[in-house]
C-alpha cells in the first residue's frame, strides 16, 4: 500500500511539472522574440526603450555631401547614444546600383537592426526590399529622396520645391526670356527627376525662355566644370545656366576660365566652396550675383529624429504624411543664398573646407511635434 501511494504521489509530481513547463515555455518564447527586429517595434508601431540598433544604407559615395550626412547622422545618434537610446549606426555605405543598395539592406536586415536610413538609389525599385523589412519589424526611413513604397516613411526636403526656388529665381533675373542650359545631376536618380520636374515647371510659365540644352554631370564638381566648358564653346548665346548642387562651383569656375563678353545668369549652391568662389568672382565682376538653396545633408540625422520616436511607439499627427501613399513627411527647407544675405552666409564657410554644404536638421523637440 505504501508503495503505491509513494507512485502515485510521485507521478502527481511529474504530471504537475509538465502542465508547469506547458504554460511557462510559450510565455518566455511570446516574451523573449528572436533577436531580428528586437520585439518587432520598428514596423508595428510598438512601444520599447531600447536601446535601438539602427542601420544605415547609402549607395552613392562619389559625394562630400554624403560624407557630411554620415557625419550629421554620427553626431546625432551620440546624443541617442548618451541617453540609453541607441547604440553604434550600423553602416552600409559605397558605391553600388540598385541591386547592390538591395543587399545592403538585406544585410541590416540579417543584422537584426530595429530601424533603417536609407538615402535610396531608385524611388521604385527598393519596393520589395523594403517590404522584406517591414514584414521583419523593422522601421524603415527613406532621406534625401522619396520612395513609392507604403512600407517606408520618407523624411525629406520638398525637392521639386527645393528647385523651383532657384528656377525661379533665374526666370526673374532674366526678366523672364532668353537662351538657359540645364546642368542635371545623375539621369534617373528620384532627386534630379523631382528637380528637374520642378524647374521645366517653372520654365513652362515663362514662354520666352528657351532651353538650349540639358546635360547630365552626375553631380560631380569636375564634371560638370568640363560639361560647361563644352555648352559653352557650342552655345554662344547662354542667357542663363541652372545648375544642380555639387556641379555650381565646377560651372562658375567654367564660365570664369571663359570670361565671355556677357556673363550668364547662373544659378549656384550653397557650399563653402561655391561662396568661396562667388567672393573672388565678385573682385572682378562687381555686378555678379548668384542664387543658391540649402540641400541640407542634415536630412539624414532628421530621418534619425523620427526613427526614433517611431521606435519608442509614437504615432503621427493626422495630416503629417503627405504624397500620394500618404508616406511622406516634408522638413523645412533651412534656407537660401542670395545677394541680401550672401555677406552673413560667406562670413561662416569663408574658413571652411570646399566641400563644406550650408546645413541644417530639425531637434529632437521639432521631431517630437510631428507626433500625437
């Protein structure tokens, strides 16, 4: 009897066990998640302190400007940094089309990142990529240039706006009529078409005006120095140039090497070096005046602002997202270059390098603003 008391309270014992372990073990798994996405905040609009592991994928190097939005990116996450919020960027950043952008993200994906900047290399063709992302719990920022995707939230400038104002204003200076050549930056990129669009519209208000030609200098300084030097030894009759940043001082110095009889109307950029070279041209032509909109690389770190907030479960304001997928969210632009201000701009870079861009990002206090 004893015996089969001591078996039976025995295998009580066990079948309580197992009816332990049958409820505690889906409750660690539900709790604990696997490593990717940590607890799947980033896409779900979920709610964690982190800190947060965000990646970043550039795919275009051949640019100072994007050295500096890495940089502004850096500084910015430091402060997350020092606040328990984040830990190191993780950074994807060379050279590559679009396939090669596609890996680097996968690559932050496999990392198991909880947020993603990507300065994107295409408006279209990350979709699927970016999908892959979400449906992994990750929060996905696109800077710089607006993507098609639902899955992404964009933080940028106005870019078609961005060009508008210094189309127009070179429309003005040319009282509305004459010869203009445009100076693109890399044919198809999301930022040179939304500019470009923003600048033909622009045009079309103005029926004296008549585009000579329209080159491509891929954003590069020197390129677009040598495109200039051609539009001018074939166009001898430019009333006025409008140029994308990062190829204004190339151009200037193009049509200072020159030094036509008549100086076109031409639009600039609002770098150190561009300003830098805008004051020595002034020695010389005292007439000379110039018009340049601040890019900022800054976005980057705006991008960052809002991650983070969406990481810690916020939610926007309604109307905050604009465009068609009802995605994007537009930041100010910080500012222009024009002869009212030009002295007070170039008194700041005058001592900086070159490559040096006018900047600008929103706070921590600007970001939170755009949230319920």
């Amino acid at each position: 009897m004893e015996v089969a008391v001591a078996k039976c309270t025995q295998y009580f014992k066990y079948a309580l066990l197992l009816v332990i372990l049958a409820l505690v073990v889906p409750l660690v798994a539900a709790c604990g998640g696997s490593e990717q996405g940590n607890s799947g905040n980033g896409g779900n609009g979920g709610s964690s302190n982190g800190p947060f592991t965000i990646g970043v994928s550039n795919g275009f190097v051949a640019s100072e400007w994007r050295t500096q939005m890495i940089q502004d990116m850096q500084g910015v996450n430091a402060e997350y940094k020092k606040a328990g919020l984040t830990k190191d960027l993780v950074v994807q950043s060379a050279d590559v089309d679009v396939n090669g952008q596609i890996q680097q993200i996968r690559n932050l994906i496999n990392r198991g990142v909880n947020a993603i900047i990507i300065d994107p290399n295409s408006p279209t063709g990350l979709d699927s990529v970016i999908k892959q992302a979400k449906d992994a719990g990750i929060t996905v920022i696109c800077v710089d240039e607006a993507v098609s995707s639902p899955e992404a939230i964009n933080v940028v400038i106005d870019q078609t706006e961005w060009a508008r104002m210094s189309a127009r204003w070179l429309a003005e200076q040319l009282h509305g009529k004459g010869n203009v050549v445009v100076v693109n930056g890399v044919a198809g990129h999301p930022a040179n078409e939304a500019r470009y669009d923003g600048v033909k519209e622009v045009f079309k208000q103005y029926p004296g005006i008549k585009v000579l030609n329209v080159v491509n200098a891929n954003w590069d300084e020197a390129t677009g120095q040598q495109k200039m030097a051609d539009l001018l030894a074939s166009q001898p009759n430019i009333d006025g140039i409008w140029v994308q940043d990062g190829m204004a001082q190339g151009v200037l110095q193009a049509v200072d090497a020159a030094n036509p009889a008549k100086w076109p109307v031409i639009v600039g950029e609002a770098r150190a070096g561009y300003l830098q070279l805008w004051q020595k041209v002034k020695q010389k032509h005292p007439d000379f005046t110039s018009y340049g909109v601040v890019n900022p690389p800054g976005a980057g770190a705006s991008g960052l602002r809002v991650a983070l907030e969406l990481l810690q479960g916020k939610k926007f304001k309604d109307g905050t997202l604009k465009g068609d997928a009802h995605n994007t969210l537009f930041v100010p632009i910080p500012g222009k270059v024009d002869a009212s201000n030009f002295e007070q701009q170039y008194a700041q870079v005058k001592d900086k390098p070159g490559t040096y861009t006018l900047d600008g990002s929103i706070s921590e206090a600007d970001a939170k603003a755009f949230f319920q």
